[in-house]
C-alpha cells in the first residue's frame, strides 16, 4: 500500500444526493423553526389569558363585597322610602277621615 492511500484527503467532488439531502434537511428544518416560532406565539397569547383571567378571579371576592355592600345600601333606602310612603298615606287617609 502506498501512504497516500492510508490518510483521509478532501475530495472536490460532492455527489448531487448529498446536496439534495443537505438542502432538504436544510429546508425541513427551517419549517420546523418556523411552526415552532408560531406555536410559541400562541402559547404566550393564551399565558397572556389566562393572567387576565387569573387576575379577574383574584378580585372577584372584592367585587363581590362591594356589590353586597351596595345592595344593602339600596335596600336600606327602599326601606327608608317605604316608610316614609307609608307615613304619607297614614297622613292623607286621617286627612280625608276629617
């Protein structure tokens, strides 16, 4: 054997397969970039969400507070209303009694 054929060497020659299957390679993983790129936007959006949504369920009670603590207060002025309704019609039926 001669020592040239021992030792690796670089060739110029490069097989048109070999470059059909770098490109391929090349372009699937391009997609595969991309679809990744869009799956990750759509999971931030739905992160984004759901904080929203976390955030509303946070504050629910207190909202549920403030709407208990208006409904009293409606309440108590009908009740004021009612008496004073009643009050007048006391007055004007003793009114018409005379």
């Amino acid at each position: 054997m001669d020592r040239r054929d021992t030792h690796w060497r670089i060739n110029k020659e490069i097989p048109v397969s070999t470059l059909v299957v770098l490109l391929t390679q090349t372009v699937s993983f391009i997609f595969f970039l991309a679809k990744q790129d869009t799956r990750l936007t759509l999971l931030e959006e739905r992160r984004q969400d759901d904080k929203a949504a976390a955030v509303a369920i946070v504050q629910l009670p207190e909202r549920m507070l403030r709407t208990e603590l208006q409904v009293s207060t409606i309440a108590k002025s009908v009740e004021r209303l009612e008496i004073k309704l009643d009050q007048q019609n006391a007055d004007s039926a003793a009114r018409g009694k005379r």
